[in-house]
C-alpha cells in the first residue's frame, strides 16, 4: 500500500495504565483526582482524546473498582476542559498459571478474572464516547500471565459496547486480533467504519520494527480510522510513523515515562512533545470537536444514580 501521510491528526493520551510503572515515577498519577489532573492538562496540551485507567489510590495498582471510574469520570467531566473520554475495558481477563510443571490451580496473586458485565461494569455506569476492546489473547512479558480475550467473550463485549453507543476501540497486538476485528463487523457485532489502535512492541505481540507495522497498517480496512504507539524509547518515534503512514498518534505514561534519557516526563510534556512532531511534519492536530464529527461519537453525561 502507497503511503498516504495523515495531514488531520488526532493524538491520544494514555493517562496511567495498569503496569508496574507507579513507583518509578513521581509523575504516574495514582488517585482518582491526580488521574483527571493529568488528563486534563494533557488535554490542555493538546491532545483530543484522553485513555484512562484506574489504580488504588494507595498502593498505585491497577483497580477495576467502578467508584473509581466514576469519580474519574466526574472530574472530567465537570471541568472546564473539553476532552473526548476513553476508559478501558481491558482488565478482567488475567490469568496467571503455577508453575510449569503443575500450572492448575491459578496463582490467586495477578488473576483476575471477571464475566463480560462484570468487566463491563464500570461502562455501562459512566457511558465514556470511547472504550477499548483488546481483540485477542496474548502472552505478555511475565513467565506466566496470559492476558485472556476469548472469542466469545469479545462477542459479548463488543455486543454490550455497540448496545450502549459507546464507540469500541479495537487494541490490536498482533495481525490476529485484526482479523478477529473484520470478523466482528462482518458479523454485526461492531459496526464499520471501526476504530483501531495498532499497539506496537509489547512482548509478546507486535515487535515494533517498520516491516511489521507496516504489515499491521495494511490489515486495516481502507475506511477505518487508527492510530498507533509504540513503547518505551520509541514512543516519539512511532508518532512520526503513525502520522507517515495515514494514521493518528498515541502518547503517555502508561507506554513511556521518559522526554529525554534521564529526564522523567509528565503526560503534557510528552503531548506538547507530539504536536511538536506532528507539526513540523506539517499536518494538523485536530481536537475534541473534530475528532466526534469524525468518529461518529456522542458525548453524554453518566446515569443518573
């Protein structure tokens, strides 16, 4: 496929995440408050989308605590800064096996496991205009932990999600998940066209050289909207091969903490950082207001309690 240079582009932030990364920056926001905080100074800087998700306030680890969620939720929501909120849906589906020689029963310690409207839980009460929907199992870094997304469990959230008008953002790790993607739309389950986040060098999924995404590009269907990220020291790297190759850019603390070697980033410094790219490679930085015209979104306030 010719390259087609993306000229209006939307960038992401990814708030926190949910890996290890909280005590190895000050700036890895926590509590509910500290997590809208930085989202909305990253939206100030620029970005159009904000992707969040939730941590105990005390210890920095991942939750999926909907109290959270919704207090994330409210504080953006009530601030003066426009910003198109997406939360994950990603966690619930952790499984982390015994050793290898007797990997039944589970370890209790990392799994956690939930049924599709337990996971989907925290959407369905805050009704963000984005939530993801990672399109596959993988085996990630860790000996033993297998993030787990059958087949039919994809189903069932993708069916929720298109239930409630909540737009799925399809996270693909591998060529595979995509074309589980196309199976999705082609059987109704998520409507075309989709919107796909390419995640580029997890292990063990996509490793993040220019053939492979290149390869993952080609797999998205002609009128879908994406974007890309690739983690760690690359992060700014793929925002220019995001926007090269027709696509939008993803940037933040949950993919790398680091501006420069030695100098830890917060989440405004590395979208400031974005635009800053995406600029000089002369396209545009779009922002809320475009980007729900172009995805189709609905912003909507929670239901009421």
């Amino acid at each position: 496929m010719p390259l087609a240079m993306n000229r209006e582009v939307f960038i992401t932030c990814a708030v926190t995440g949910s890996g290890g990364t909280q005590d190895k920056s000050p700036h890895v926001p926590r509590s509910p408050a500290q997590i809208a905080e930085s989202a909305i100074a990253a939206a100030k800087a620029g970005a159009a989308i904000v992707h969040c998700h939730v941590r105990d306030p005390e210890t920095g680890k991942p939750s999926r605590d909907p109290a959270l969620y919704r207090e994330v939720t409210e504080r953006i929501r009530d601030s003066a800064t426009d910003v198109v909120l997406n939360l994950t849906a990603g966690m619930g589906g952790d499984m982390v096996f015994g050793p290898v020689e007797s990997p039944l029963p589970l370890n209790p310690r990392g799994t956690d496991m939930g049924g599709a409207t337990n996971r989907m839980e925290h959407i369905a009460d805050c009704l963000p205009e984005i939530c993801t929907l990672d399109c596959g199992t993988m085996n990630f870094a860790e000996a033993d932990y297998v993030m787990t997304n059958t087949p039919g469990m994809l189903r069932a959230m993708g069916g929720m999600m298109t239930e409630l008008g909540v737009k799925p953002e399809i996270e693909a790790f591998d060529t595979g998940h995509l074309w589980f993607a196309k199976q999705l739309v082609t059987e109704g389950v998520l409507t075309s066209p989709a919107l796909v986040q390419l995640c580029m060098g997890v292990p063990w999924g996509a490793p993040d050289d220019l053939n492979t995404f290149m390869a993952m590009v080609n797999n998205v269907p002609s009128d879908w909207n994406w974007s890309a990220f690739s983690i760690g020291r690359n992060q700014m790297a793929y925002a220019a091969a995001a926007v090269l190759a027709g696509g939008n850019v993803r940037v933040g603390l949950e993919d790398n903490i680091w501006l420069d070697k030695g100098v830890l980033a917060t989440n405004a410094q590395l979208v400031e950082r974005a635009v800053d790219i995406i600029e000089r490679m002369g396209a545009r930085v779009i922002g809320p207001e475009e980007v729900r015209k172009k995805l189709g979104l609905t912003k909507r306030a929670p239901r009421a309690r």
